[in-house]
C-alpha cells in the first residue's frame, strides 16, 4: 500500500512538471488544421501569426513572399515549421518573444570574424620592471602564453568575457576579468611568504601553502637550479628545515663516503630510519642495493638513478596531518619528487651543459711522511728495549718515502649534457629529455656513466577524460675500486714498485707478503652496470562537477650486474699457498614493484565554504632476485668466464624474496573563508611482512588551522600573515626484512642425507611480530612582517612503541636472538625557518633563507628494561639512542709518559678497564641548520649555501686505528697527532711514549678519540649571468645563461689546534670531502 501511495505521489509530481513546461511552451507548440496543399509564403506567415500568437518582421526585399510552400503541417513546434520552410531559402529566423526577426543568412566569408586577442603587459609591483616567462592562461583550460623579454603577451581568446591567471615564479597571482577589454596591463607582488606556492600533499593533491595544517616544506624548480648536483638527495642539504644528509659510516669499505638522510631523528632501531621517496605518485625502492659482492660497498643509492634536471619540485612532509595518509611507510617522513611537464602553446627546448673539476680538500687525514716516521719508528723500537740489532728497517736501505694520497687519489673530471623539449597544443602537451653524466672519481680506478631519459605526455580527451603518462630510464656504468684503509695505513717507506719497475708482491724492507692495492687497482675487474625503469600512467575522468575518479598503475624497476676478477698477478688472485689461481665473481640483483593506486576525489566550493575528500586503494607487489656464481682456477687473466674454470672450483647462489601490501586510504579537508581549516587522515594497512596475528594496522590523523591575519579585528600593518596550526595522529614503520616473521629453512649440500640436499630451520615462526607505531603531535606558528620577512615555527613531539629489536631466547629453540616488539623512544624538538628579502630595488636583489632545527631524543622503554652495550654506544632508558658510552681519558702521565684515564667515580687511574665506562654524550648534535643568500644585481646572481652544526660527539675510529702508540708502529703509519709524544719526564705531552709492539691499552676505545662535531661548511657558492635579450635577438636562442659554481669551499671547526693535526674535520671520515670547481651554460630555444 505505502508502495503505491509513494507512485502516486510521483506521478502528481511528474504531471505538475510536464504541466508547467507545456505551459511555458504554449505559444511555441500549438495546433492548427490545415489541408495539405500550397500558400503563398506570404499568406502561411500569415496563418502561423494567427496560430502562434507571433509576429513576423522581415524586409520584402529579403523574402520571396509569392513563394508557393506547402502547408500539410499538424501538431508541430514554430522552430520546426520555420527550420523546414526557410532552410532551402537562404532565409534565417530569430525569435525575440513574440516577435520572429526574418533576414538572409550570411555567407561564411560575412561570418568569418578575426580572432578574439588580449594583450598587455606584466610587470613587477614593487621596482616596475617587466617580468618575463611569465604565465597568462585562460582560466580552467590549457591556453595560455608566456611574457617575452619586454614582458608583452597576446593571447586569443574564445570570449571577451573569460578570466584570466597571471603567475610568475616569487610572486603572488592574480586572477583578473576581461569584462569586454581587449588590453589588460598587471603588476604583481612578490610572494615572499611563499604562501601562493601551490604545495603537492599525498596522493597528489594540490595545497596552497597558506592553507595547510601540516608540516611540508616546498621547494622550486627555481630554487633547485641555484644547486646543479649529481645526485637528488644531496638538493636538501642544508635547505629543508630539520632534515640532516650525513655521512652514513665512517668505515673505508666504500670507495666514496655513504650518506644517509634523517628528517627529525631517529625512530627506528632495526628498520628503516630513511624517509620514504615518491617520484610522480610512485614510491622509489631506496633499500640496501649495494653487497651484491660480498664484502664490498661500493654500489650507490638508487636515488643517483634519477636526473635532477628532470625535477620540477620536491616537497617534504614531516608531521601526521602530512604523512599519515601514507601510513605504515610514513613514519620517517615522505618526501615526493613532481618532475617536468609541457604546457600547451609554450614550446620549448633547453640545453645545458656543465664540466667540473674535483680535488680531495684539507679534511684529508694526516698521516706521518717518510722521514716522520723513520724517526717515531726508531724510537718506539728503541723505547721497547730490544737490541737496534733487530730493528726492521736497516737505515741505509729504509730510504723510501711514498705519499700513499698522492698514489690513489687524482684530480677527477665530471661533465654533464642535459637536452629537453616541451611543449603541446590544445589537448596534449609533453616533456621529454636525455641526460648524459660522466664522472672520474679522485680516487684512481673508479668511472662513472649515467645515461638517463624521460618522457612525460599528458593528454586530454574533451573535458571529462586525462591521460598522464610519467616515464624514465636510464643506464649506469661504474668501474670501482676501494683502497680501504690502505692509503692511511700503509707505511711511507714501502715502495709499490720493483727496481724493475713492476708493482711488488713482497715488502722489500720486511720480506713480507704486500697486498699492494696499487696493483689491485690497475690489474683487478670490477665493473657495474645498471638498468632502471620507474613509470606510470594515471588516468582521471571527470564523473561529475567535482567528482574525479583517478587510477594510477606504474612500476619501480631496477637490475644490477656486478663483474669482479681478481688476477693472478697479485695476492688477492692467489691461494694460501701462493699459487695464481684467479678468482671470479659474478653477480645480479633485480627488483620489481608493482603499484596500483585508484582513488575517488570530491572537492566543492560553495560560498565561503570549501571542501575536499579523497577515498582510494593502493596495492602493490614485490619481487627482489638475486643470485652469484664464484670460481677460481683459470689459465690466463685475459679468460675470466666461470665456465672456463674447473666444476670442483664453482659455486653457485641464488635467492628470491616477494611481498605484497594492501591499503584503504581517506582524506576530508575543509576550510571556512580562508580562516579556518580541517584535515583529517585515515589509512589500513595489510603487509604480508608481520605475523599472520597483526598483518593489519590502522592509522589516523587531523589537523586544524587559523588564519589570524584574515580576521576582520586584524588590522596590523606589521604584521601582515599570521597563523597557527595544530596536528596529531599515527604513523607506521613496515620496512625491515621481509620473512622475519616467517618459519624459514634452508637447503645446502652440507646437509645432505643419502646423497640428497638436506635442510635446516633457520627461524622459527614469529606470529605476534608487528608494525611500530609513531604517535605524531606537532604545533606551529607563521607569520609575515611587512611582505618582507616570513617566520615559521613549529614544535613536534613524536613518540615510536613496538619498536623492533632482537632479544634473546633459549637456544633450544635453534636460535639466539629473534625479532621483538619491546621498545620505546621519542623525538622531540624545534624546528625555525625564517625567509627574507633584505634589499629590493630596480637593480638589487638580496634574499635570505635561514632554518635551524633541534632534536631530542630518548628511549622510554627497553626490553626488560635492561641496558644494551654495542661496541662505542649504549643503548639506556633516558638516554639518547646514539649514546656513547666510553672510558674517559685523562692524558698523559708527566713523570714517564703512561695512559691515564678516570674511573666510574671520576677518581685518576692508570689502569684500563670496560667497568669505567660512562655515557659521555650523544652523536646527534644540539642543533643543526643552514642559510641560503641569494643576491642579485641586474644580470648576475650571486648565491651561497653555508651548513652548520652545533653540538654532538664523533668518535674517530680513524685515529684510534691510527694512533696505537707503538704497538702498530712497525707494521702500519700512524696519524701526525703521534709527533705530540712524551719523551721526557715533564712533558706536557698529548701522546704517551711510543713502545712498539707493547699494548699500553692507550690505544683502546676511550674519550681521547672523541670529537666536538660543531662545524660550518660554506657548501656551495655559485655566480650566473643572465645574457642581455639583444646579444642572442638575432639568433635562435630566447635566453642564455652561463655560471661558475664551487662545492665544498670551506670547513671550519672552532676546536682546531695546529693545522698539521688531526680535529673533527680530518677524522669524521675516511674519505677527505670533495672540493669542485664547476662552469656551465644553459640555453632556452
């Protein structure tokens, strides 16, 4: 019954409606009886007048009023009578109300009108200089055109009534109406609060900055152009606010120094403490490629894969309102790479080019030359009581004074080629490019090639359906080689060479064998190629005016080859018995990711309200290959294939290891008036790494906003912006090994059973082994002083549970250590960002952007509570994670030259020992930061970026290597600290006295090793000229541009003594920082 009274009700509505439009049809949609037969047009337009109620106007002259037409016409509209009679006349109709205007139809020659343009020009608000390369599109459509070198534009337009978008790079748009002009002249503001920087959240939603809620920092093309690097990573160095790129270890395994970027600190213990990376929607694999040749680092990060000159913009996200969308992988941050795209109607072709030359800097470590030695030998040797009679090196034959730095390390070239084209027209626009990268490392044997390119195509079909189709390539070369400690530890008076002058295989002064690296690094092979492809094609279709629904596929690949070849020419190519054998490596490793994103997008604006809420999917799939084969026995260097060596002498390894993950992710943003702002984060995640009880986790934020300085009670000059933000929510961690949770077995052959592969359990099941959870808070304050100065300060508070760790377990479980949930530790701190412009006029320019950040860490909770000791570091409830826990030293003692150190209780001892141990500060540092100038005069642009660092501990494992006080002295060189010995009762010496070949225990991990890491770098300066317009007018290049640009220019620490001595800057790594000098051109076609 309830049914049909519902029908009912519909019915009577539908009538209603039908009524009402018949109605308003009424005098259109009339009917008449009338015979078939003909009329005189002049007498039917008669009968229509009277039938319809109208009145026909025309000018005898146009109608053929004595036409017969005919008349067999019922129950027909007026514009149907009138489409069918006038059609084969030429005549056109237009019906005004009542009245029915007649007239000849114009010929297309009449209709053909010239096109509709807008002109004008653009200038800067404040100096009134012409802008150019500015945009001015046609608002909500793809034309547009760019300023020329006078700052003119001309722009056909469909109307005289469109809007029109006015941007340039640093300043603020504008949106103007034509309302019917055809010249429109603008002057735009600087935008030095950034605050019309539209800023990329998760999953590519767009932001103005001025109204987010969370912690993001932006950064330009225009501001990455300032900064050619090799390598993506090293842009932010010194200019994202809280981020720290520093060196990863300080070991001699890799043939460069490793770095690693930390944004607010450390949360992690066993899992990845790296952000995650996203290059066009698809996240980077940035895992440990490298080991693929067991015992060598040499491989580099997969970020050096990438083309910077391809990079549009970097934004990094920081705090829970920003990241917890991306959840499980977002807890150390995220930081998402937009690259280059066409614009329709903006051709363009761009070509640069950059050569450098790079030399090893005074932050080399210092080690004794060939005479300082001799003497410091001597008298250790001499020191230790035994006859000069068995002193190793006779002094007429102990002549020899190699400069081991001289003999690995060089000058090293880099050249850089990039080409690019873009452009489009109506529906389509691309980019595409090709790098090409060439580098001769200063350390001798090591090449690198990087053959990159990239093609970025978007395509629109109408107004509904876009296809935006993101590629790149490339393909890397590197011959490597490692001296490892070798350079630093060889002694001055071993000569590398033969009297005949070939590479020595014996210490001529000792007899002993030489592993000279001078020979492995002309006579050995070790070459690495790579491939990688990361792609994908997100196709959006408009589904309603607002309503978005976007399905992005793509894939991360990567394949690596390693060839490495010991020859039989020197000791790694020979057996323990002497015997030249050769070995061979080879190696692969390949991974593949599959991504398949697919998302609803509702955004609405309606008065003063406007709203935005994203709900979408994500998974992906994950494949990691690697397998190596080894052999030795060969009969020739020049024959180096495994299968040329006998079966008996290969071995053979192969892995494979496979992932996938699940997510339902949601995000609901609003704001009031541009005053008030909300947003809230949801995702779950399923990853199919955690045991089958907790495979599934959820993660939640939100975010609040307000916009002070648009209140109507705002009425300061001074202060011109001002906002406050508050957010919090959760954020996991899932990248750490991919079966811990899992029951595992391996097979091998030294298991066999009746001749049969056997297999051991190698972990047990691990069901309850889950995700750690970050619970983020974070608050902040901006403001803007004048439109000149822009201040932002935020605080965050972020608190990690189940942190992983390996904890004991009885070994009648076949193991020692598993995989647990048993911790906690937080990262707080501060973090200040301040942007300048200190002058600004017709000619100068001076800009400044300073941040500074402080973290602090502490562990909240241990397994068992229970301290965990690792060589120079401890791990303690409230105490930072990166503790160092050291014996402290107390020098040298006056009257003979002894160790001294200080015990658990401060008091002076002679004697070493691990109980007096003490956590004597932290690695992380107080503060860190940097500052960017920027000052510009006319055509030159002068820029420099300095770094530094307060506070925090280093300890130098190369002078404890390096400094045994004796007891190396005769097999390896020593640091130049030891010329600062005790020789004599009453030296104030840093040094005791040097006995070879007797442990004093002085040259153990102590505080003596320790050093204070506040330092400032001057990192990059760099000096452009913009060539004038009219030395490049007559020629087909629209712009020009050449620099010079020097990395690494200084290092400065207040804590240096004199200058042939090893501080901080000598011994924070094995490897001396890199100074190059760089030019380069760029040109606009």
């Amino acid at each position: 019954m309830k049914n049909n009274y519902n029908f009912l009700r519909l019915l009577l509505v539908l009538q209603l409606f039908i009524g009402s439009y018949a109605m308003a049809q009424e005098q259109h949609f009339k009917s008449f009886d009338l015979q078939a037969g003909e009329l005189e047009l002049s007498e039917f337009l008669e009968v229509l007048e009277d039938s319809y109620g109208v009145h026909f106007a025309y000018s005898p002259s146009v109608l053929p009023v004595d036409r017969l037409v005919r008349t067999n016409y019922q129950e027909k509209r007026l514009e149907d009578i009138l489409e069918d009679i006038f059609d084969t006349l030429d005549i056109e109709y237009s019906i005004q109300g009542n009245r029915v205007v007649l007239s000849k139809k114009t010929s297309p020659q009449v209709l053909k009108q010239e096109p509709l343009v807008i002109s004008g020009q653009v200038k800067e608000e404040e100096t009134g200089e012409t802008l150019v390369g500015a945009t001015v599109t046609v608002k909500g459509t793809n034309k547009g055109a760019v300023t020329d070198v006078d700052g003119n534009y001309r722009l056909i337009v469909p109307n005289l009534k469109v809007e029109l978008v006015f941007n340039f790079i640093g300043k603020i748009s504008q949106t103007i109406a034509a309302n019917g002009r055809t010249k429109i002249d603008v002057s735009l503001k600087n935008d030095i609060l950034e605050l019309e920087a539209v800023v990329v959240n998760g999953y590519g939603i767009e932001e103005k900055k001025e109204n987010m809620v969370g912690s993001a920092e932006h950064i330009t093309s225009e501001q990455l152009k300032r900064k050619p690097v090799a390598r993506v990573d090293q842009m932010l160095d010194g200019v994202v606010t809280g981020l720290r790129y520093e060196v990863q270890s300080t070991d001699a395994s890799s043939a460069r120094p490793r770095f690693q970027t930390r944004i607010r600190g450390e949360a992690s213990f066993m899992a990845s403490n790296e952000p995650l990376w996203i290059v066009d929607g698809i996240p980077l694999y940035t895992g440990n490629r490298t080991n693929l040749i067991p015992g060598v680092n040499a491989s580099v990060s997969p970020l050096s894969y990438l083309n910077p000159n391809d990079i549009e913009s970097i934004t990094v996200l920081k705090d829970a309102a920003s990241v917890s969308i991306y959840g499980a992988n977002g807890a150390n941050g995220v930081i998402l790479i937009t690259t280059k795209k066409g614009s329709a109607n903006q051709s363009r072709i761009q070509f640069s080019y950059r050569t450098g030359v790079s030399k090893i800097t005074d932050t080399k470590f210092q080690v004794l030359s060939g005479d300082e030695y001799r003497v410091l030998a001597k008298e250790a040797f001499e020191n230790s009581g035994k006859p000069l009679s068995e002193y190793p090196f006779p002094t007429e034959a102990d002549t020899t004074s190699t400069d081991w730095y001289d003999t690995f390390f060089r000058n090293g070239i880099t050249s850089q080629y990039n080409l690019s084209a873009s452009g489009g027209s109506g529906q389509t626009s691309y980019f595409m490019s090709a790098g090409y990268y060439k580098e001769k490392q200063t350390i001798i044997a090591n090449n690198t090639e990087r053959f990159s390119a990239k093609l970025n195509l978007d395509q629109r079909f109408g107004d509904r359906v876009k296809v935006a189709f993101r590629t790149s390539g490339s393909y890397n070369k590197n011959n490597l080689f490692t001296p490892r400690d070798f350079y630093y530890v060889a002694r001055p008076n071993i000569d590398p060479y033969t009297e005949e002058g070939d590479f020595a295989l014996y210490d001529r002064l000792t007899g002993n064998k030489l592993y000279n690296h001078l020979a492995i690094a002309q006579q050995n092979d070790h070459k690495q190629s790579s491939f990688t492809v990361n792609g994908n094609m997100a196709v959006t279709v408009k589904i309603l005016d607002g309503l978005d629904f976007t399905s992005r596929n793509g894939i991360d690949y990567l394949s690596i080859t390693e060839d490495q070849y010991s020859s039989k020419k020197n000791w790694s190519g020979m057996n323990l018995e002497g015997e030249p054998v050769g070995y061979s490596r080879r190696a692969q490793n390949s991974y593949l990711k599959w991504v398949s994103i697919n998302r609803l997008n509702y955004s609405l604006d309606l008065g003063k309200h406007s709203l935005n809420a994203l709900l979408g999917t994500e998974s992906s799939s994950s494949r990691r290959r690697s397998s190596e084969g080894t052999g030795y026995g060969f009969a020739s260097d020049q024959i180096k294939e495994l299968e040329f060596t006998p079966d008996e002498n290969q071995r053979a390894s192969s892995s494979a290891v496979e992932e996938t993950a699940l997510s339902v992710f949601g995000r609901l943003g609003y704001s009031w008036d541009e005053r008030y702002f909300l947003t809230m984060n949801f995702r779950k995640d399923g990853n199919s790494r955690f045991g089958s009880d907790v495979q599934w986790a959820n993660f939640l934020s939100a975010g609040l906003g307000w916009t002070i300085s648009n209140e109507a009670f705002w009425q300061s000059k001074l202060i011109n912006f001002l906002k406050v933000k508050a957010s919090y929510g959760t954020n996991g961690n899932s990248r750490i090994g991919t079966y811990q949770a899992k029951g595992l077995y391996s097979f091998s052959n030294d298991y066999a059973y009746n001749q049969q592969p056997g297999a051991i359990i190698t972990s047990g099941e691990n069901p309850h082994f889950s995700w750690e959870t970050t619970y983020m808070l974070n608050t902040g304050v901006s403001w803007g002083i004048l439109d000149r100065v822009y201040i932002d300060l935020e605080y965050y508070n972020n608190i990690t549970n189940d942190l992983i760790d390996k904890v004991p377990v009885s070994q009648t479980t076949g193991e020692t250590r598993v995989y647990r949930n048993i911790g906690k530790v937080k990262n707080s701190g501060l973090e200040l960002t301040v942007s300048s412009i200190n002058i600004k006029n017709k000619h100068w320019q001076w800009n400044t952007r300073f941040n500074l950040a402080k973290n602090q860490n502490e562990i909240l909770e241990l397994y068992n509570g229970i301290e965990q000791r690792a060589g120079v570091n401890i791990r303690k409830v409230g105490e930072d994670s990166r503790t160092l826990y050291l014996i402290r030293w107390a020098g040298v003692d006056p009257r003979d030259g002894a160790p001294l150190w200080l015990d658990a209780r401060g008091n002076l001892t002679r004697q070493y020992s691990a109980d007096n141990r003490v956590p004597v500060g932290s690695t992380n540092p107080d503060f860190f930061g940097g500052m960017t100038n920027t000052v510009t005069y006319k055509n030159f642009t002068l820029s420099f970026l300095l770094n530094y660092t307060v506070g925090g501990y280093a300890f130098s494992t190369l002078r404890r290597n390096s400094e045994s006080d004796g007891l190396n002295i005769l097999s390896d060189n020593q640091s130049k600290n030891q010329l600062d010995r005790w020789q004599e009762p009453g030296d104030l010496a840093t040094v005791p006295q040097l006995i070879a070949k007797v442990s004093q225990q002085s040259s153990m991990n102590s505080t003596r090793f320790l050093h204070k890491k506040t330092h400032v770098r001057l990192q990059n300066v760099s000096l452009n000229y913009q060539l004038e317009e009219r030395w490049v007018k007559k020629t087909p290049i629209k712009a020009a541009s050449v620099y010079v640009q020097m990395d690494n220019v200084g290092f400065w620490t207040p804590y240096a003594n004199r200058k042939d001595r090893n501080t901080y800057k000598n011994s924070f790594s094995p490897f001396p920082l890199e100074s190059v000098f760089s030019l380069g051109v760029d040109l606009t076609l």
